[in-house]
C-alpha cells in the first residue's frame, strides 16, 4: 500500500527533478551555436522545453549588445558579428607590418599563411572585388594608401561588418597619429597594437566609439609618462 504524500514532499520531488533536467553549460553552448548558426539550422533542430529559458537568455543578451551598437550608428546588421581568425596590415612591396592573431597556430604556420595570402592580395587588380574565398575562410581586405588591411573571418560572417571594422580601425590610428602613414606604423608599430587590442577582444569589437578608445589610450600615454 503506498503512502500519501503531502503537498510539500511533492513540491521537493519537483524541484529535484527539474534540477537533475537542468542543462550543462557545454550544452547550453553547442545548442546555442548551433541556433544561431544560419536559418536553415535554427528551423530544424528542435530546443527541448527545459533549455528554452537559457536560450532566451543568451538571445537577449546578443540583442542588447547590438542594440547598443546600432544607437552608436557603427553596426547596423541585426546578426551578430562573428569573431574574426586574424588579421594582416602588409605594404604593398609585401612587407609585413602588423600582424594580430586570434587562434593559435605555430609559427611555421602562421609565416605560411602570412606568405600565401600576401602573394594572393597583392595579385589581384584594383577594380577586383575585396572578398575572396580561401580555404575553408573568407578573406576581407582593403587598401589605403600603400598599406593593405587583410582579416580573415568564417564562411557564415558577414563581409561589410568586417570592412566597417577595418576602417573604424584606420579611423582610430588616423585620429591618433595624424592622416597616418605607413612609417607611423613602423615606428610606433606598439602603439598600433596597442589601439587594435583596445578596439578589438578575442577578434570582436568590443568598443566602436572612437572618442573611448583614444581617451583610453591618453591615459595609458599619460601612464607612461
């Protein structure tokens, strides 16, 4: 004969049985991924119920992020911009001048990489469009003057968010040095890196108001004083 339960022994097993349901965060995260990852994903995987929340949660979160963005009237797409691979700013006699990598490769691979792309930018003729595929990536650049600015980000990124992010970058040195030019960057390469770590984190932009970023980099010059 089984024994009543009372209301309270009822509302224990509940909440035990909703905590041993409760998803792990590396699940959370490959569901999450995997949501976002293009239309045709997010309409045929299916979300169980107990993972909705988080999802929502994290969805928020995103939209909130380029809802800031978008009232800074820097980023307007309305999906999130991925992070990018790397990032090469080469001369046009295909002299390395900054390099800033964002996964880790060797340096045996990182100096075939540099090879390979430089003699493939530097190829193509002016009137060429400034995206081409490579590998299993795709390459964005952009020349001004005798530099030229090369990222590579994911197949599924979104090209013109990352042409934006170059030029807010040449934005910010040129507002740092002065109509910048190529010996500015030899000369104080440390300071182009140390512009680009404070714009971008991890390949993401992280702060696109230029007034921010150069403050912030006044007050490291004002440091080293």
């Amino acid at each position: 004969m089984k024994t009543p339960h009372n209301g309270a022994d009822l509302k224990k097993q509940k909440r035990a049985s909703r905590k041993a349901r409760r998803p792990t965060e590396a699940y959370c995260n490959y569901i999450y991924k995997l949501k976002k990852s293009s239309p045709a994903v997010k309409d045929t995987v299916a979300v169980p119920g107990w993972l909705r929340a988080e999802l929502c949660t994290r969805v928020g979160t995103e939209a909130a992020r380029l809802a800031r963005l978008n009232r800074r009237g820097t980023i307007t797409q309305r999906e999130v911009c991925s992070a990018m691979q790397f990032m090469l700013l080469f001369s046009r006699q295909g002299k390395l001048r900054l390099q800033k990598w964002y996964i880790p490769l060797s340096d045996k691979e990182k100096k075939k990489i540099t090879r390979e792309l430089v003699q493939t930018v530097l190829a193509r003729k002016p009137k060429m469009c400034s995206f081409l595929e490579w590998r299993d990536l795709k390459i964005v650049y952009k020349r001004y003057a005798s530099l030229y600015f090369c990222c590579a980000i994911e197949d599924q990124d979104n090209e013109l968010i990352t042409l934006e992010i170059i030029h807010r970058y040449v934005e910010l040195l040129d507002k740092y040095f002065g109509s910048v030019c190529e010996l500015d960057i030899i000369f104080n390469f440390e300071k182009a890196y140390f512009i680009l770590d404070e714009f971008l984190l991890g390949g993401e932009a992280q702060e696109t108001s230029k007034k921010n970023v150069l403050k912030a980099i006044e007050q490291a010059d004002l440091l080293q004083e």
